[in-house]
C-alpha cells in the first residue's frame, strides 16, 4: 500500500498509519464538561475517565494514570462550577499526550 498514491504523480509518498488517541472517545464529553458544565456530559466524562484511569494503572502506565486522576479532579470541580477552564482543556492535551498508545 505504501506509495500507492504518488505512483499516480510518478514518486512514492511514504503513507504513515495515524495512531488513535486513547482520549478520542472521552475528548466531546470532556471539552463539553469543561466548557459548559453540563451535568450530563460532566458524568459521563467522569465514569469514562474511570475506565480509561483503570486500565492505564493495570497496564502500569501509572504516569498516564496520574493524569487522568488529574482530569478527573477537573471534572469533579466543573460539577462543582468551580471549573478551571483552560487549565482544564491544557490538562487534557497533556494527558493525550502522556496516554498514547494506552
């Protein structure tokens, strides 16, 4: 498959897989919780943060693990209006980053 596509301009283009970020489907439940507040979204982010903080500490990936107890932390005070607001969104593209591949 690999440069497949530059055949049709005459020189092969290396084509590199995009890895899906472990966050993908957490990241509109928590951006809307952060940003809005709302309670629903607020409780689904905090039980899917959860999940992923759960398996990140069985597979000892314990500094992705801090970070989303952090992001949890983060969710708990939007519940509370007592958000950080970009602290948060920060927050959360720090945690993608430490959590890739999880």
């Amino acid at each position: 498959m690999k440069g497949l596509i530059g055949l049709a301009f005459g020189a092969p283009l290396p084509i590199t897989p995009v890895m899906a970020s472990a966050l993908d489907g957490i990241r509109p439940d928590l951006i809307a919780c952060f940003t809005t507040g709302v309670a629903s979204r607020c409780a689904r982010a905090l039980d899917l943060t959860e999940q992923l903080q759960r398996r990140a500490a069985s597979r000892e990936r314990f500094p992705c693990q801090t970070h989303l107890l952090g992001l949890q932390a983060d969710v708990v005070m939007a519940q509370l209006s007592e958000g950080r607001g970009q602290q948060a969104l920060e927050s959360l593209e720090a945690s993608d980053r430490i959590c890739q591949g999880l």
